[in-house]
C-alpha cells in the first residue's frame, strides 16, 4: 500500500480562479500526480493521489498560498492510484445545494469529533443527556455501502434534494440533539447552517466525516463500507479498498472506462458524466425531488449483520438507483 490518497476542502473565498487552477495544475502535473481539484468562488475541494514524496510535495506547496496554510487532508492507502488522470476545474459550488445564503465561510457550525460521538453513541445519549439522532445527509447509494444503522436517511439521489427534505421533516428533531455526518465533511458543513436557519436547535457536523470517525476510532457502530469518489468505490473500517465490484452497467462513456481500472458503480438518470463522483455544471440545472421518505435504514437493501459490507443493487432499479454522485463536488 504505497500510495497515498488525500481529500481536503475549504471554505473560502477565491477570486482569481483561473491563476489559481493554472498555478495547482501546474504543481500536480510537475509531482505527476493524478486526481480532481474543484475550485469555486466559496473555496476548494481536492481529492489526489501519489507517492509519500509527491504529496508532501504537494502540501509543502498548497500551504504557501496563506488562504490554504491550515488545511489538513485526510488520508487513506491503496496500492494503485485510483485516478486516471488530473483534473483541476472551476464551478459554480464545490458542494452543489443551489442555496447562495449558505456561506460556510463566514462562520463554521459547531462540530462534534469521533471520540465524542463515538462516547455519546455508547451512551445513547450527548453530555447533558439529550437524545441523540444520526443524520445522514449523503445520497441513497452511498448509505447503500454502508452507514451507521440508526441513522435518519432521506434516500435522496443528490444533495440539492437536502434542503427539501430537512424543510419538510423537523418536528422529529425538536429537542434532541442531532449529529449529521457525511464522507469527508464538506455536506455536512452546508447542511448544519441551513438547519441551523430553519431554527433547529444543537445541530452538529461530524468533525471530518465518516473518514475521520473510521481513522480516530475503532469503527464501532458504523456498519458497512464508506463510499469514496474515486476508482476504489469504497473503502473499510480500516479505510483499505474494499473488493472489487461487479461489473453493473456498462453504459460508462469512454473516457471514464479508460481512466478506471475498476469498474465503478452505475451512474443514474443518464447524467453527464464529468469526473466520477463530480458533476459537470450542465447537471446544476436538473430539478430537485420533492418526494423524501425519511429511512433509518437503507432501502432496497436487506439488512447486513455489523461488519458486513452491503453492496449496490445490481441492475434494473438499482442501475437507476445510483446517480446523484455527478452531482457531488465533494465528500
């Protein structure tokens, strides 16, 4: 396992995007680093893979610009690099929700970290002994993978439909103390300001996402595999690739075959296809759901004893099942 796979985000201002991506593209492409950079007006969201050297390499660089000199990426191993190619591109959000007035840069929300939560879980209860209820705010075929059971799950195919579906369901959280959590962080920034918005009271975000709960604890309590955007497709408690796949669906455009040495999971509702797991700006027009059954438990899915890694529904509804992950600028 000597490669290095690193996601990072943050919330801040860019104005000089196209510099920007032209100076990251050109410190990626000298390192012969593979991976996605996403840039936006609200800050930078990047997942890259390498050896030791070259992403050190990296970092040494990204913490020289002042705007990035506290970001800590999260990391993982595998022994390939699960990228194709490098990407560095300029969107409109680099976490889609279409709702301008979130602006995590200007306060984050409180947050909770992985021992915390982990303690509170075992309790069944936070510090001052509010129930606690787990927000899943990732899309259906991630929490198909794997999520931690008890969680609240809205089964949404992007996370444009979040909004919606959190408007429409608040009365089950009113004084309770709510943890919502995703892969990496970055929803979960967005998610807690809106709810804290809607007037919800002890919201928190998962500090550093399902990846930092499985790298700071043992994993107890959450079941399955944890979903990645990139050609691992998931990842174990121990956050090594897990096994390969299936072929599912063929309909991937050629480009995206070539780039991946694993066939990755279906991509639904015919999306363009951008980089797996990113969505091209042409899919931020696609109109949101209205319809959210809340689950606590995956749907279409049977249940899977702990430690078992539940796998996307293959074929037919489930090939349909999976889409929104063009719509995710990030974990």
């Amino acid at each position: 396992m000597s490669i290095v796979n690193i996601s990072a985000y943050k919330f801040i201002s860019l104005d000089d995007l196209p510099a920007l991506r032209e100076r990251l593209f050109a410190c990626c492409e000298a390192l012969a680093l593979k991976g996605t950079i996403l840039l936006a007006p609200e800050g930078i969201n990047l997942f890259l893979a390498g050896s030791r050297a070259q992403i050190d390499g990296f970092m040494a660089s990204l913490h020289d610009d002042f705007r990035f000199a506290d970001i800590a990426p999260k990391e993982s191993l595998s022994a390939e690099v699960p990228f194709g190619r490098l990407r560095v591109r300029i969107k409109r959000e680099i976490i889609t929700m279409r709702l301008p007035t979130i602006r995590p840069e200007g306060g984050r929300a409180p947050a909770v970290d992985a021992p915390t939560l982990q303690r509170w879980l075992d309790q069944g209860h936070d510090d001052d002994g509010r129930e606690l209820v787990l927000l899943d705010t990732r899309n259906d075929y991630e929490t198909d993978l794997g999520k931690f059971p008890q969680a609240i799950d809205y089964r949404i195919a992007s996370f444009t439909e979040f909004p919606a579906a959190i408007a429409t369901d608040r009365a089950r959280y009113e004084g309770k103390t709510i943890v919502s959590y995703c892969t990496g962080g970055i929803r979960c920034e967005k998610a807690v300001l809106h709810m804290q918005d809607l007037g919800l009271q002890h919201v928190y975000q998962l500090e550093g996402g399902i990846l930092k709960y499985l790298e700071q604890t043992d994993g107890t309590h959450w079941q399955g595999d944890c979903f990645v955007f990139d050609g691992r497709v998931a990842v174990d408690k121990a956050l090594l690739p897990s096994p390969p796949l299936p072929a599912i669906d063929e309909r991937e455009h050629a480009e995206e075959k070539a780039d991946s040495k694993r066939v990755p999971v279906p991509l639904p509702r015919g999306e363009r296809v951008g980089v797996r797991g990113h969505a091209e700006e042409g899919a931020d027009s696609e109109p949101a759901s209205m319809d959210f059954p809340a689950s606590t438990r995956p749907s279409s899915q049977p249940s899977h004893p702990q430690g078992d890694s539940p796998r996307v529904a293959r074929g037919g509804e489930g090939a349909n099942a999976t889409s929104a992950m063009l719509h995710e600028g990030g974990v």
